[in-house]
C-alpha cells in the first residue's frame, strides 16, 4: 500500500513568485513583506480566486512554496478549510474528505492561482489608490446584497 505525503506547505507558480518579488520591491497594496505575512497574502490571493468561482491549475509550481503549513495564520486555515467545505456535494455526508489535507491544499491553491492572475493584472494596470476605491465599492455592494437577503 503506497501512502501519500501530506503537503507542509501551501504552493504556488514560479510566474506568481515573480509577481510577489515585484510586490515586495514596492509593497503593493500593503501585501508585501512589510505589510502582510505570506499567510495573509495567500487568503487575498486565495479569495480573489474564490470570488470568480475559477480555479486554475498550478502549471510550473515553484519548488520552496509560499507558506509552510507551521505558518498558515488560523484566519488563513479555517478560510482554506470552510472554502473546501462550502463546495462539498453533499456536506453532511462527505466531511471526512476535509481529513484529506491534499486535497484541501491544492482546492485552495488552485483558487489562489486565479487570485494571483487578478493580482498581477491590478499590479499592471491599476494605481495602487484606485485599486484601493475599486475594492472598497466592490465590498459595499456585498455588504448591500447580504443586507438586502
């Protein structure tokens, strides 16, 4: 019986360890090592991800990771956890498959690819301050539809 080894750390691209490297030269948005930790920078990116309901695969991982598992924050893990359980088909049921940290992990780095992508595209083509009023309109009009249910 082939046992399979349980990832100690969160992964990510080579092309997305780039953009961090860019990020952290300038501290975009405050995500850079002087302002976030790599665990808080996974949940944006993580989050990003998970607002397009697309996962993209992790074609070229870069081999060191971005986070090891000792350092994902518990904000970061019960994200990536709860993220996992929201698209179970049948929760109830199925709640063993969160014991599979494997599959946990590369769920929520495959979200974190996408948020990376946006990332890269808001460092590209958007000014830090605009970016910040974008976000901030985008999370007013949330709150107004979760106020309004």
């Amino acid at each position: 019986m082939e046992t399979s080894k349980m990832p100690d750390r969160v992964n990510y691209s080579t092309k997305a360890k780039q953009l961090i490297e860019k990020i952290d030269e300038g501290n975009f948005m405050g995500l850079g090592l002087k302002g976030a930790s790599r665990s808080k920078l996974f949940l944006f990116a993580m989050s990003l991800g998970v607002e397009t309901k697309t996962k993209t695969d992790i074609v070229n991982p870069y081999s060191g990771g971005l986070v090891q598992d000792t350092a994902i924050d518990d904000k970061t893990r019960a994200s990536m956890y709860s993220q996992f359980i929201s698209l179970l088909q049948d929760p109830e049921n199925g709640l063993d498959a969160i014991a599979d940290k494997g599959q946990v992990y590369k769920h929520t780095e495959q979200y974190a690819n996408t948020g990376f992508m946006i990332i890269a595209d808001y460092y590209e083509n958007k000014k830090p301050e605009d970016l910040i009023w974008d976000l901030f309109l985008e999370l007013d009009e949330q709150y107004n539809e979760i106020k309004q249910q």
